[in-house]
C-alpha cells in the first residue's frame, strides 16, 4: 500500500522538527497514544490504542530513523503490531520546507498490513485512516501553536496514490514515524 500527503503546519521548520522528535508532544497529538517512548538518537517506540471498524486493539510499534537531515527531512522504517488484529510495516519519508503560511510537511510512505485489519473493506480502512490523519495533524498545530487552534487556520491538503488503500495502517505507521522527526522525527 501506497499512501502519499502533505500538511501545512503553522509553526517554523525548526519547531515543527523539534516537536515531530519530542515523544510527549507526538504522545499528546497521536490519537489513542498510551506511550512514546525514544530509546536513542534513532530509535523510538509507541503503543497506540486504537479502533479501526469492528477492530480493537493496542498496537506496539518500532520506528527506526536513517537519512536524516536535520530538520529538513527523514526515512522512518517501522515495524507494528497490533496482536490478532495484524501488523504493519514499512518506511516512510518525509521532508519539511519553509512556506509563507509555516510549514509544508510531505510524506510518502510505502506499508503492508496483514491480519484482520487486511480484511477490512477499503472505503472503511480510508475514511479512518484520514480521520486519524486529520486528527493528528489538527492537534499538533493545536500543541505548536495553542493561540491558533481554531480549525479555521489550519489548511489541509492531502494525496493518495494508486495502491491497496489500507490507509489507517499507514497513517498509524506515519504517526508512530512521527514519533521519529514524522511519519521523522528525530519522527519525533
């Protein structure tokens, strides 16, 4: 599954880098976050409750960063897994660059799920995955800029490439990367 996108985050490069590579405030933007934890200068993991449809579950995940450029841009290679629910696992990269209204942050990222969660229909796995995409990148800008948190002021745009379509895996993957810089971070 492929799944590509970019946010305009309402803060400088620098302070979007900072906050994608501090773990208590990707731990308050993630939702469902119980613990980010960074084990060194690359290394992070997470556990994420989640519901995803009928599923349920807690997802435990590992995000390792390479290619980093501070604070410029990342590849995050994660591995998670969420018990009978299935697991994910893939890479994701993601660049920053300054623009008049603070930040545009792009990801593309490249995952497979497996499990129950790849029997989910696609229009489902989707509308979540956006939804938890909306809601994380709503409050970080809500964490980077707590004067601005009217949703007014945020601006969205978001891609999606030709692919499987198993989204909320994905943004679950980007979220946890995110964790690192993003999906980077420092995912975060």
């Amino acid at each position: 599954m492929k799944m590509d996108g970019e946010k305009i985050i309402n803060a400088s490069k620098q302070e979007v880098w900072d906050a994608l590579n501090n773990p208590e405030k990707l731990k308050l933007a993630i939702p469902g976050a119980e613990n980010v934890e960074k084990k060194d200068e690359n290394n992070l993991t997470a556990t994420v409750k989640t519901k995803i449809g009928p599923i349920s579950a807690k997802f435990t995940g590992n995000i390792t960063l390479s290619n980093i450029n501070p604070p410029t841009s990342y590849t995050l290679t994660g591995e998670g897994t969420g018990g009978a629910a299935g697991f994910a696992k893939g890479t994701a990269n993601v660049e920053l660059t300054e623009v008049s209204e603070g930040t545009l942050l792009k990801y593309n990222v490249d995952a497979n799920v497996g499990g129950k969660l790849a029997q989910i229909g696609q229009r489902l796995i989707e509308t979540t995955a956006n939804k938890l995409a909306d809601d994380f990148f709503g409050k970080f800008n809500e964490i980077l800029n707590p004067q601005n948190s009217n949703d007014d002021k945020i601006e969205i745009t978001e891609k999606h490439s030709k692919g499987l379509n198993q989204n909320s895996w994905i943004t679950v993957l980007i979220i946890l990367t995110s964790l690192s810089l993003l999906f980077w971070y420092s995912l975060s």
